[in-house]
C-alpha cells in the first residue's frame, strides 16, 4: 500500500545522489524494502519552487560523512524536541529525474541556473591573508574581507579554551559590541557543535515554526548567565559555522550570519571552507614562525634590562583574581577570567613588585610562575584576547604592542591587588 511521509531532511549528495533522514520511517522503509522506488517533493524555501524527483534506493548510512552531515542539524534541535529527532540512519538514493512542478502564482522569480562563481573572491582574500605577519593582523583581515567581499557582515571568529572546553570570542564584525572574550560550551548551539564534530554547520531558514524561532537564541550560542553575552544578531534566519583544524588540532571556528533567510548557499559554504582552512594553516605558521623567532633571539641575546616606570600618581586601581576560574576584576567590574585572568595578573604582580612595564612572550613562555595548562598552543591568541578586552573596556589598564614579541603594561595608577583562593 502506498504512502506518504514527511521528512525532515533532503541532504544533497552529488549531482545523482540524495540523502533522505530516516527518523520514523517504519511504514517508508518497508515499502522501500519491497521495490526500492520513491518520490520525493521538495520546495525551494526561497523561491517557492517545487520539483519532484523519482528515487531509486541504493543503501542505508548509519555513520560516516553524509550521517553526520545530517544529524549535526538535527543535534542543534536536539535538546529542544526530547528525542524525537534523533537521526537512525540516512537513506542513500540515486535519482533518476528531477522534474519542476509549473506554480499558479510563482512568490519570486527563481534564481539564474547559475549563480555567479565566488572562487575569484576567495584568492583575492587569500591574497591579503597571505601578507599578513602576525595573528592579529590576519584575523582582522579575514573578518573585514568577509564583509567587503562577499557581503558577510555579521562574522566572529571563536578560539578553544584549553581550561573549560569551550570556546572563546576573539574577533568579530557587524556587532553593537565587539564580545571579546565571550564564551560558547563545546557542543552548544551551531558554533559549539561545529567544534565538537569538527564539521561545518550551515542552517539556511530559521523561521519555520515556532520551535525553531525558540531555538534561535540556543543556536546562537547565548546565554543571560555568561559574564561576558555572545554579538548576536536580535533575529538571525541565516546561519554558518565552520571550524579550522590544522595538523588533528582544532585552531577555531569562523561564524557568521544574516537576517536574511538562504543567506549562505551551497557554493558560499564551499568558499568559506577554502577560507577557514587557510586561516587554520596561517594561524598555525605564525605561531611556529614567531616561537622560532623567539627561540632565536633568546639564544643570540640578553634580555633587556627591566626599566622601572615611574609610578602614576592617579587614583588607585581595584584588582581582584579569584583562583578558582582566574576571574579577574578591575574596580568591581568583571573583566576577563582562564588564561587571559592569570596572565594580567602575572603583569600587574610584575609591575607592582618591580615596576616593570615591558613583557617579552619568550620570558612568558618560560615563565614557571604562571603553570599554564597547554600553554605553548594558546599564548598568542590569549594575548591578543587580554589586549582587546583591555581596549574594548577602555579602563584604567591597557596592554599595548610595542614592537613584535614585546608587550607593554600602562596604567593610569597604581594596583591594589587581592588574590581571592577560595
């Protein structure tokens, strides 16, 4: 007896493949036993154009590439539905037509055939990211070119912190506030499962249904509980997130999205996956390359004589660490906590002690003071971190680049400074 179900996911495969989610398929999947035929109807969300494709069946997928493809989606959903989205397996069918269904009354004119190619964009920003020298830099150029390019002008780029699992925000775009520091759990929301599957995520409508529309916030990674709240758009429909692993090693995640519904398409999730992996490879270079450099200098010469500033006669400055997280206040106000927490106050201690000012990233690296965990993967990035939370506070600390691998501490008075160890 024929029948008819609905699904959750047609999952595009190749250019004679479909993948269909198989969730409750009892009635479907004995019939497909039987002779192997299907059809499916899909619906353009965008254009509203419908097509029917005639199926064959060829296997069922219960892992593997196109598996998890699948079911990271239905993950993001997970926690919100109890269960009943829970992926069993993906149905693998060749597709024998592909046929459009003429529409009454069309709601748009459908998109060209083909759509313009956006590789000349991506070597154009290749181009730029190659002539970048430090982190920073190529992290800023990276974000900017997103948006000037290709019109992503919503974008953040989230970095592994070694001590929570998690991952932490350390430049963004398009943002009534930049977020620096910012938390999102491993596993949480589109960026946080992007990171914990070391896949890309793409959700291109997230207006169907109510569910969805409470998901949102979810998805974006938000919580009213974080010291420090994720950018976020107020009503994101486009989402996109893609992590950059080099050499086995998760180095972050490129996020990005757009009020508007199908913002990122199948050929923009090919062109950012181009850019996330070379972000990965130079990110991974300039830590190398400026460790080497380091290594180098320590050993052709002395470090530099420690010059004793002259102490601010300002007001005094209210700092207090807690232990237990590396939470770090300035003046009662919560200012960054982990490995950035420890390392201000490894430099205010310093100062406060000595009146030191300049800090030089090979002294910190082997500095034993500090018994930072991972501590060799994470240091230029938590640098650049401190330094932005610093400049986005505009409090009375700040953290400047005087030249490469040379930091300096200024201050706008002295430190009081209280270690809570509880």
């Amino acid at each position: 007896m024929p029948n008819i179900s609905y699904l959750s996911h047609v999952h595009y495969v190749d250019e004679t493949h479909v993948a269909l989610s198989n969730q409750f398929f009892s009635k479907t999947a004995t019939n497909v036993a039987r002779n192997g035929l299907a059809t499916v109807m899909v619906v353009d969300g965008y254009s509203g154009e419908q097509h029917m494709l005639d199926l064959v069946f060829e296997r069922s997928e219960m892992e593997g590439e196109t598996f998890e493809q699948v079911e990271v989606h239905l993950a993001i959903l997970e926690s919100r539905l109890t269960g009943i989205m829970k992926l069993r397996a993906v149905d693998i069918y060749r597709v024998e037509d592909c046929r459009a269904v003429p529409a009454a009354n069309p709601l748009v004119e459908p998109e060209p055939l083909h759509l313009p190619d956006l590789m000349g964009k991506v070597a154009r920003l290749a181009t730029q990211m190659s002539d970048c020298g430090d982190p920073e830099t190529l992290l800023d150029v990276a974000i900017e070119g997103l948006g000037e390019l290709f019109g992503y002008r919503h974008s953040m780029v989230l970095v592994p912190d070694g001590e929570r699992s998690g991952l932490t925000t350390i430049a963004s775009r398009g943002y009534g506030r930049f977020g620096f520091g910012a938390e999102v759990p491993l596993g949480r929301g589109i960026i946080g499962a992007a990171a914990e599957r070391r896949r890309n995520v793409r959700i291109t409508d997230l207006s169907r249904g109510q569910r969805y529309i409470q998901a949102v916030r979810a998805m974006a990674g938000i919580e009213d509980t974080t010291p420090i709240p994720l950018p976020a758009l107020d009503k994101p429909l486009s989402q996109i997130a893609l992590p950059f692993v080099a050499r086995g090693r998760l180095v972050g995640v490129l996020f990005s999205e757009s009020t508007e519904r199908f913002a990122f398409r199948h050929r923009d999730e090919e062109a950012l996956t181009v850019i996330a992996a070379h972000l990965a490879t130079a990110l991974s270079f300039l830590s190398d390359e400026r460790e080497r450099t380091e290594t180098n200098q320590h050993e052709k010469a002395q470090v530099p004589t420690v010059e004793i500033a002259n102490v601010p006669t300002g007001r005094r400055i209210a700092v207090r660490f807690y232990q237990r997280d590396g939470s770090l206040f300035v003046d009662d106000d919560y200012l960054i906590r982990g490995v950035p927490g420890r390392l201000l106050l490894h430099f205010l201690e310093d100062y406060a002690r000595s009146g030191k000012q300049d800090f030089l990233n090979r002294e910190i690296r082997r500095d034993r003071r500090l018994q930072l965990p991972d501590f060799k993967d994470n240091l230029e990035t938590r640098l650049i971190l401190l330094r932005r939370r610093l400049e986005e506070k505009s409090g009375p600390i700040m953290l400047q680049r005087v030249d490469r691998g040379r930091l300096r501490l200024t201050l706008a008075g002295p430190p009081e400074i209280a270690v809570i160890k509880d």
